[in-house]
C-alpha cells in the first residue's frame, strides 16, 4: 500500500521566497501547457499526450529563462497532472456526472510542487534541488520506498512536506470479530454494541466566531496590508476547524480498527445527500467521506475487512423482521412484535452488521440489499500526520 507522511517544514526567509517563487513558476508552466493542449485540439484535432506537452518543455523553457530553475521532473510532474484532469474530465463525462472541464490556475490557487523520483533527499534536514537544506519537523519513522515528494503551501502560509511511501502489508492473525456502524449527525455515529459517540460539531461551535472574522475581512480595503493580515486571521481560523475534525476522525477510526476486524457501514451517496439544502452544512461538518477513507487504510493494515451494505430498510426494520415505520424526528425505536424499546440509531447499526454477517459470523447476502467488501488485497492510499 501506499502511505503518505506528512512532516512540517520551516524554511528560512531567503528560502521560502524560493520555494514560492518555484510554485508561481509551476503555475505559470501548469497554465502555459494546458493552453497549448486546448488550442492543439481545436485548430488541428490533436489531443496532445503527456509525451507531447513534455517534448514542448524545451520550447518553454527558451521562451522563458526563468523555468530553468525548476528541477525538470517537477516540469515533468505538471503535464502529468494536466494528463490526469483530461482524464478524470472524460471519466466524469462518460458516467454522466457533472465533467468539470479542467481550468487555468488563478493567482494563490495552485499551491504544490512534486518532485516524483529525484531532486530530493532526506535526513536530519530536508535537502531540495536548487534551494538547499530546510529544517523539517520529523516527528516519526518514515516506513518503507519513497516514492515522491509534494511540497505543499497552506492557505495560513504554512509550508509541509508530504512523503508518498510504498509499504508491503503483512497479513496479521487477529480474532474474528464484527461491529455495525450508523453513521448520522445527532450521534457522529452508533455502533451495534450500543455505543453512542458525539458530534462534535466543530464547524458549528466556530460559526458566530466566523462570521464576526469574515464581516472585518470584507470591510478592508483590497489590496492593503490590512486585508493581507485579515485574510490570513480568516485562514488560521478555517485551518484549525479543519484540524479539529480531522484529529477526531484520525482518533474515532483507529479505535474501531483497533478493536474490530471487522466493520460494517452504509454504502452512502454522500454527495447527493448534500443536495439537501437543510442538511448538506451539517453533513460536511461531519465529514462522513473523510471517515470512510481513514478507516478503509486503518482496518487494512490491522489486517480486517470494511464491508459497504445497501442502506435500505435499515431504519425503518427491527431486529425480528417486523417493519417499524418512523420519520427522522422519532429517535427511539419500539416494536409492537417483539416489544424491544431502543434507541433508532443502535438498532439501524444492528440491521446493518446483520445484513453483512450472519449468526454464524459468516458474509452472506440477503433480500435487503448487496455487500460489498474492501478486501485487503485491493490498493489503498493513506495520509499519516
């Protein structure tokens, strides 16, 4: 699998005037090739490959002095990545989703550089082609084949380097056991023992404190230091939001791995349901996606399984089969059949471990819906802090 670690970087004045410098020039190739590729196909009907928009870097480079300061694999790095939004544009297209046709970069809106095999070494500091040694936080073991380097820039003007490595996984013996998870935004989520956690709600908490900061932002003049010094307050501030949640996720998603070999959760359509204009606030605060993924390469490297169930009929079921009809604002569930009074949210996670494994503990199918599973064999990228 791959993981990547991220490390904080502080670099010297004289060197983060370089390294910004390397991103405007970055940008500035980013949206000179995507231009070339775009006319290319409109005047003469030829859709230019990652080999052609490499060969024309000779041609930019006589153009442009300036270019020859960027090790050439970084060059090489941003056609690749145009190559990848053509992709994922023709991909979106053809499953008629909306296609997103890929753009120009804006200034502040292209904010990393990769260095994919060479240009870069790491030790006590972290040596860059053309730039030197910068001081790096280093605060744990980097496992296994690096692969690629991105320096990345915040929004809060923070710099970090993000290392991709390539890790073999061995296989673990653990003890079979399994766990229903439902995930909502009352509880963050409950769990087929019974366990409710929170939502924290952290972009709630910030709300009135967000609002006060963006109406100063808005009131400085454009262009001014002021604005510069505001714009900046508004970033730490949407920074830390962010950094809040994703330590809660990093922590709720290694206990579950930890302790469970296997999970069981809903296959959501996470992006339609934020369409719903009274819930897609609070369901982007509660990062449902961001969790999936985080336990995806968590439960693989514990050795365990993920299992996606068709969500249907979970909430409206008891654990006998007797259909219990419910709207969203009743919160306990009570079955005239069998007599149980439990809360809904326990119960839907219950339904669910049932529909992925039976009494026997065995993965089984049923008329409710189809299982999917994340089998460890399949490949997973994961981002450790």
């Amino acid at each position: 699998m791959l993981k990547t670690y991220k490390f904080r970087l502080y670099p010297s004045k004289k060197q983060e005037l370089k390294l910004n410098q390397f991103i405007e020039l970055a940008r500035f190739s980013y949206n000179k090739q995507l231009e070339l590729k775009i006319n290319e196909y409109k005047i003469n009907n030829k859709n230019l490959s990652q080999f052609d928009l490499n060969n024309n870097l000779i041609k930019l480079k006589e153009e442009n002095k300036n270019l020859t300061q960027l090790h050439s694999q970084v060059l090489q790095n941003i056609n690749q990545r145009i190559n990848y939004a053509f992709n994922n544009f023709f991909r979106r297209l053809k499953s008629k989703e909306n296609p997103g046709f890929p753009r120009f970069k804006g200034k502040n809106k292209y904010d990393s550089i990769t260095y994919p095999q060479s240009g870069f070494k790491l030790e006590n500091k972290l040596y860059l082609s053309k730039i030197g040694k910068i001081n790096i936080v280093k605060h744990r073991q980097l496992e296994g084949n690096i692969k690629t380097l991105t320096i990345t820039k915040t929004s809060s003007n923070k710099w970090f380097a993000c290392f991709s490595a390539e890790k073999e996984v061995k296989k673990q013996n653990r003890i079979e056991n399994h766990i229903g998870i439902d995930l909502g935004l009352k509880h963050f989520y409950a769990d087929s023992e019974g366990n409710l956690i929170n939502n924290p709600k952290y972009l709630r908490k910030s709300e009135l404190k967000l609002i006060k900061t963006c109406k100063n932002h808005s009131r400085k003049k454009k262009g001014s230091k002021n604005r510069l010094k505001s714009r900046l307050k508004l970033a730490k501030l949407y920074e830390r939001i962010t950094n809040q949640r994703l330590d809660f996720l990093h922590k709720q998603s290694r206990v579950l791995t930890n302790n469970y070999s296997n999970i069981t959760v809903e296959k959501l359509n996470i992006q339609k349901m934020q369409q719903n204009k009274y819930l897609s606030k609070s369901i982007a605060d509660v990062s449902w996606n961001k969790f999936l993924q985080l336990l995806s390469y968590k439960v693989e490297e514990t050795g365990g399984k993920l299992i996606e169930v068709d969500p249907k009929g979970t909430s409206q079921y008891c654990i006998c089969g007797n259909k219990v009809e419910k709207s969203l604002a009743v919160r306990i569930h009570k079955c005239n059949n069998c007599k149980i009074e439990i809360n809904r949210d326990v119960m839907s996670a219950i339904l669910i471990k049932n529909k992925a494994f039976d009494t026997a503990g065995s993965a089984e199918i049923n008329a409710w819906g189809n299982v999917s599973c994340r089998n460890v064999d399949e490949p997973r990228i994961s981002c450790i802090f």
